[in-house]
C-alpha cells in the first residue's frame, strides 16, 4: 500500500514508546492504523494486537482490510472501546463491587427512572414536582431533571472528581445527588453506558495484576474519534 513518508513514519514507530497522530477526516487513519497493525504483528513477540474504536462499523471496515492476513483472528481483537471495556467488567467486575449478573442501562427512559428513585429514597418528593397540569411548565420540570442526567454523564466522560464539580457547578449538592443516583444503579443490578468505561478504567488502575493480564498478551491501537487516533 502506498504510503506518504510521514503516514509511513507512524506505522514504523517503536513498539515500546507509546504514540498518538491527529488527523483531519479523510486523511487515512483507518488505512494507516491497519498498516500500523499489520507491522507491529510482524515484529512483536506478544500473542497480538488490541484495536480499538468507537463504532462497530469503524471496528468492522479494520477487520475487512485485515482479513487477508494470516491468522489475523487469533492475533488481534477489533473491537468498539465500550465493547472491550464490558468484557473487562464481565470478567472482572466483582473486583470493584459490581453485580455478577451485570445490566446495561442504554435508553434515557431507564436512568431517568433510576434518577427518580434515587430522589426519592432520597426524600425528595419528585412525583409531587412533576404533578402539574401546565404542560409547558411539566416540559420545563422535565429539561431540569434531564440536566442533572447530562452532568452525570460529563462526570463520567471527563472522569471529574469532587473537587471539579464543586469547582464548575455553583449547586453544592450535585456531587451527592450523582453520589445518590450511582448507588441506586448498582443496587438495581445494573450500569449505564458511559459507567463502563468508567468501571473498566477503575479496575486496571486499582489491580494492576488484572492489567498486567493485557499488557502480556496485548499491544494497543485506538482510533477513537473522527479527528484524531492514537496508536500506543
């Protein structure tokens, strides 16, 4: 494949020094990136590459570039980030406190659900806010419930700590009402999306022997956004 000399610099650099290349859309990252799978699986002892991306459709164009290569799939795993990051929780979980029989919450319906009895147990008569006849005012009621949701997935996104929400948010209590609704998910036996990240960071950073389990076996590549990836 033809390769320009600085796209060529990217799949030839060291194995052991960890890299990241940011790139305009359309300017061959996935092409790149699979170049850059392809030369560390001919020059790496370890068992084989961990590909990651954020769109199965991403994870799926990779494995069809690669798919001519030999024993392509018993030397890497292409995958989506979230993907990878629940089979860490299924396997490992138990390790930070999370359920065995683990559930995913995806639809806004549900955490909003969670939210609310999180409230409530909370001794916040949340039924009672929303029991207005106003539709407009209802509608308004709902877009404030629904902005705590977007602060607790911020936390979770950025991984913001106390000190930063109290920081950013001139309302001292969000900390405790995220605290709040955090512990009612996991009594209900489940997470929500942006939580498996969060679980599967906290669980390679808190047991290093769980870590030291990938590092064996894996090297990483990532190609996780639109703008930019990052080959490590």
């Amino acid at each position: 494949m033809n390769l320009s000399q600085i796209q060529l610099q990217i799949v030839e650099s060291p194995l052991d020094v960890p890299i990241q290349v940011l790139a305009s859309a359309g300017a061959g990252k996935t092409r790149v990136l699979t170049e850059r799978i392809k030369y560390i699986l001919a020059n790496t002892k370890k068992n084989g590459v961990i590909a990651l991306t954020f769109t199965n459709k991403a994870a799926d164009e990779m494995l069809m570039r690669l798919s001519f290569e030999e024993n392509i799939q018993e030397r890497t795993w292409i995958t989506t980030i979230h993907s990878m990051g629940q089979r860490i929780l299924e396997k490992y979980g138990h390790t930070v406190g999370l359920p065995t029989d683990l559930h995913v919450y995806e639809r806004d319906q549900d955490k909003m659900e969670i939210f609310m009895q999180s409230l409530r147990e909370d001794g916040i008569d949340v039924d009672e806010y929303l029991n207005v006849v106003d539709s407009r005012e209802l509608k308004n009621r709902e877009k404030q419930l629904q902005k705590y949701l977007d602060v607790f997935a911020q936390i979770k996104r950025e991984i913001l700590t106390e000190f930063d929400i109290l920081e950013e948010y001139p309302n001292k209590n969000v900390w405790k009402i995220y605290e709040a609704y955090q512990d009612s998910m996991i009594r209900s036996g489940g997470i929500d999306y942006d939580d498996i990240l969060i679980y599967a960071h906290r669980i390679l950073i808190t047991h290093d022997w769980i870590a030291k389990i990938y590092r064996a076996k894996w090297l990483c590549c990532t190609n996780l956004s639109v703008k930019a990836f990052s080959a490590i």
